[in-house]
C-alpha cells in the first residue's frame, strides 16, 4: 500500500450520506401513508420499500445494514494510507482498531439497552455486528488483494456450511416455543429448510452465548430471526468493501473505477440471486446468508459505481451536498435516529422528544394544517429536518463525531 494520503473522495460521503438519509427517513411513516392510502400504488410501493422484507428477499430498507456495513471496508484504505503517511506504526493503528471495535460493540450494545431495566446484552445491532469483525478487517488492509478475495471465499463458504451441516428440527420440535409457525409462509424446504427462521446453527448458537449474560429472562428466540454469528458474513461484506475501496484508490482512471465496479456488482447480484433460485441457500437479510452478502454486495458496488460516477467522474458536486451533510457525520446521524425518536416526554409513547419540542415552541396544533391523512407525513418531514439541521450545524463547525 502507498504512504500517500489520498484526497476525499465526494462518492462515499454521498453514498453514505444516502444510506444515513433513508434510515433517518424513517420518520416519514411512509407505511402508515400506505395504510391510509390503500388504493395508491405510489403509497404501497413507498410503504413496501421502507419496510423489511419478512424473510427472503430485499427491499430498498434492506439495503441500508449492508451499505453502511460496506461503506466501512470501503474507508478504511484512504484511512490506513493516511495514518501511514503520518507515520503512524502498525501498533498503534492496530491499537486504534482493536479500541474502535470494542467502542462499537458497547455503543451498539447501549442503543440496544434504551428503555429496558438492565443492560441488553444482544449483539445484533449494527454498530456491534461491524464492531465484532473490524479487528479483522483492519488486518487484511495489508493483505494483498488476492488474499482478501481466499479469505472472502472462505467465510462464505465455511459459513455455508456451518448452517447446512446444522441438523434440521425433528417433528416433536416446539416451533411456537420460538416465535415460529411450523407452516408459515417464510419457511423452506429441502437444503433452503437449514436456514429457517429460529431452528438455524445461529439461533442455536445464541440459545447457549446469549445466556452467559444477566438478562431479565431465559433468551429462547429473537423476535425477528437476527443472530449473533451473522457478524461472520458481515466481515465479509466489509472485506467486499475493502476490495472496492482499494479500486477506488488505486485504479487509474474515475470512469475505469466506475466501470470496475458496476461489471462486477452486476456479476456479484446475479450470482447471489442465482444460487438463491437454485436452492443451494436463500438470500436472507436477518441472518446474513452468504447468498444475501453476495447480492447485497453487488447492489453496493452498483450503487458506489452511480454515486462515483455523479460526483467524482463527471465532477460536478453540489448536488450531493444535502447528502454529504448527513454523510460526513453517519455515527451521530446512526444514534440520534435511535435515541431521540425512542425518548418520550411523560411516558406518553405518542409523543417523541422531536415532535414535542416543535409543538412546545410553535404551538400544539402546528400539524393540524396538513389535515389528520398527512399527518404521518408532515410530522416527520418536520422530524427529518431538523435531523438535518443538528448534522448540518456539526458540518458547518467542522465537527466530526468518529470512533
């Protein structure tokens, strides 16, 4: 790797900026809007894209974990070139990287704890899933490409096969006991069957870690299907990130960059998708099937390749702006879309932190004008600007929240 810092690329902020804005759109309740408008194909395909998936398969929502996630890879060749370029020996970076992923998994772990009696020991949580496999990352910085490509390889299919060897339920297994229909919809068969909801290696898994710790009571099950050992494959889409970072630092030419990474996320979404059909493993977000890191992964090369073309090959930035405001500060954007929008006023859970200053300083009816069937709408766009007030002010100052 060169000593030479490289200069700030505009395509990551706003790639990053643009994953932070649609978590932070979350506010806009884009599903009620749906609700309300049953009959809108424009409401039901808005409300259908800021939802997750139930089980297999992928929404815009579902894109935001593995682009943020990727996102990470993606930096951390312009960061090891710039803390070379310092002369920053490899200890004190490795101690820097060891430091920042037991922050993340604490910081992850505390956003999981809001509201609940004791400390939440999950690990699930975004921040702490990168946080478990950074140390990693931050090794293979140095590794050649070749070798990140072997280990890539390797976690995919060592985790493949860590599922697949996994036995499936047999007929006296007490599905209801873990949140499960035995003949629900999300449930496959066949090969697919060893990736099911709740009955995975995974889940087996937490059953016995998560258990280890203090909790209020016995963990049977996650509500949603997420695990802990899915950090595993998040390395991987880390190491897909490093890989294309590393192209973007180091391949000549800002249309080559494009092109490279546009051929091989198109390849990579193809083949995620194809083995998903085939029935050799589903494309599954919540526990991280290495099918759903491989599709995933191509979305955000194809995505890194469109932000790279808009804003570093043609030149022209100002549009991404709004964007890159969000973008240069995505861990406060990351916490304050869970902290202030889960904090209510009086234990009234209708009355988030945001809303109730708004209507305390402009009034109680300040949202009325919009009529009862905006509402959803009104109040969170107000919600989501002001979001992007607080970032914009930090911008601004030149303050850079990181780990």
């Amino acid at each position: 790797m060169a000593d030479t810092p490289s200069p700030r690329l505009a395509s990551i902020d706003a790639y990053r900026g643009f994953v932070m804005f649609l978590m932070l759109a979350e506010v806009l309740h884009l599903g009620a809007m749906a609700s309300i408008f049953p009959d809108s194909e424009l409401w039901m395909w808005l409300g259908w894209h800021q939802s997750h998936i139930a089980w297999t398969g992928c929404t815009l929502h579902d894109l935001i974990q593995p682009s943020f996630t990727f996102l990470v890879g993606i930096a951390l060749p312009f960061s090891l070139a710039s803390r070379l370029a310092k002369g920053q020996s490899f200890l004190r970076s490795a101690l820097h990287a060891l430091i920042r992923s037991g922050l993340l998994i604490l910081l992850g772990v505390a956003l999981r704890s809001f509201g609940r009696p004791i400390t939440n020991w999950t690990f699930e949580d975004t921040l702490t899933q990168i946080g478990l496999g950074y140390f990693f990352l931050f090794l293979l910085g140095y590794a050649s490409q070749r070798v990140r490509w072997i280990v890539l390889a390797g976690i995919l299919i060592g985790y493949w096969a860590l599922f697949a060897l996994y036995p499936l339920p047999g007929p006296d297994f007490d599905y209801a006991a873990v949140g499960v229909q035995p003949d629900a919809e999300i449930n496959s068969t066949g090969l697919a069957a060893h990736w099911n909801k709740n009955t995975n290696a995974a889940w087996a898994f937490d059953t016995w870690f998560l258990n280890l710790f203090t909790r209020t009571k016995e963990f049977t099950h996650n509500g949603g299907g997420y695990a802990t050992l899915s950090f595993i494959p998040t390395l991987a889409t880390m190491i897909f990130g490093l890989i294309a970072g590393t192209w973007l630092r180091d391949v000549k030419g800002e249309w080559s960059k494009v092109a490279r990474l546009a051929i091989v996320g198109v390849g990579l979404l193809a083949l995620g998708w194809g083995l998903g059909r085939l029935g050799i493993c589903p494309v599954v977000k919540k526990i991280w099937t290495p099918t759903w890191t491989i599709f995933s992964a191509g979305w955000c090369m194809i995505l890194m390749a469109l932000f790279h073309a808009l804003s570093d090959a043609i030149g022209y930035r100002g549009w991404s702006y709004p964007l890159r405001v969000i973008g240069a500060n995505s861990i406060f954007a990351y916490c304050i879309s869970h902290v202030l929008d889960s904090v209510v006023f009086s234990g009234e859970r209708d009355a988030p932190v945001v809303i109730s200053a708004i209507q305390t300083h402009l009034g109680k009816d300040i949202f009325q004008f919009a009529g009862s069937e905006y509402a959803p709408l009104v109040t969170g766009a107000a919600v989501l600007l002001v979001y992007w007030l607080m970032l914009f002010w930090l911008y601004r100052q030149r303050i850079f929240i990181r780990l």
